[in-house]
C-alpha cells in the first residue's frame, strides 16, 4: 500500500496511455508529462492521478499500453504511506510535499501538496488525508 483510495466516486477512473517503457505500481502517483502517464516525483508541485492497476509498457512507443488511473481532487480521501512515523499533534491538519512515487514527505512542506486529516497507524507510518488542488505553496 502506497496512495490508497479509500473514498472516491468510482465513476472518476480513467484510462490513460503510460510512456514509452514505463513501468507503474498499484496505487502510485503519476502525472502527465508530454501527453503520456511517468512517475511522480519529489519536487512535484501537484500530483494529478493514482494508478488503479500495475503495468509495465512493453511495445517500447509512448501510449503502447494503456492503466487504469484515479484522477485526484480536493474531495478524494486517500490513505498514504509516509517517509517517518506521523505524530498528532505535529503533522495532523497540516501540508507536506511528495516524496517520490508512493510516500509523501513529512519533513518537506514547500509545495504542500498533501493535507493530513489523521493517522490511519502511525506503525505502518500511515495517513489519511487529501492531495491539494491546485497545491498551496
């Protein structure tokens, strides 16, 4: 588990073309870069999909191969995978930047592009919150 839906219309799901060899996890973040799905990264403004499945491009061509992806808005709900364990009363109700692919970075707050709503375990260092559209930085 990396960026789980936990609350979403199911009629948002998308299918859209991955770059040329790409390869993407279930549930990772993605955004479009020259017309085609690639990994988001640490650095990202704004995060723009999830990935509902995984795939690996094998054709060698951008959009040979097709994922499912969950667009991401204010109102999704998702549980995410964090780079230290989530404290309350440090990181609750506050905006943190993504770490690369499938954490978010609870020492980085410059694009704050994720919201912390609450601690789903802080063992697992997960949360449940909201990605920021657009970012707030």
């Amino acid at each position: 588990m990396a960026i789980k839906p936990i609350r979403y219309d199911s009629g948002l799901v998308l299918r859209l073309p991955l770059a040329a060899s790409a390869a993407v996890t279930k549930h990772q973040l993605v955004k479009y870069a020259s017309g085609y799905i690639t990994d988001a990264a640490s650095g990202d403004a704004e995060v723009e999909y999830v990935t509902l499945e995984a795939k690996t491009d094998a054709t060698a061509s951008n959009g040979g191969t097709f994922v499912d992806v969950l667009p991401i808005t204010d109102s999704v709900q998702f549980e995410v995978l964090c780079s230290t364990t989530p404290v309350q009363a440090t990181h609750v109700g506050n905006d943190y930047d993504v770490s690369d692919a499938n954490t978010i970075d609870l020492a980085a707050s410059t694009d704050n592009v994720f919201h912390i709503d609450q601690i789903a375990s802080a063992t697992d260092n997960t949360v449940i919150g909201r990605f920021n559209k657009p970012a707030i930085a």
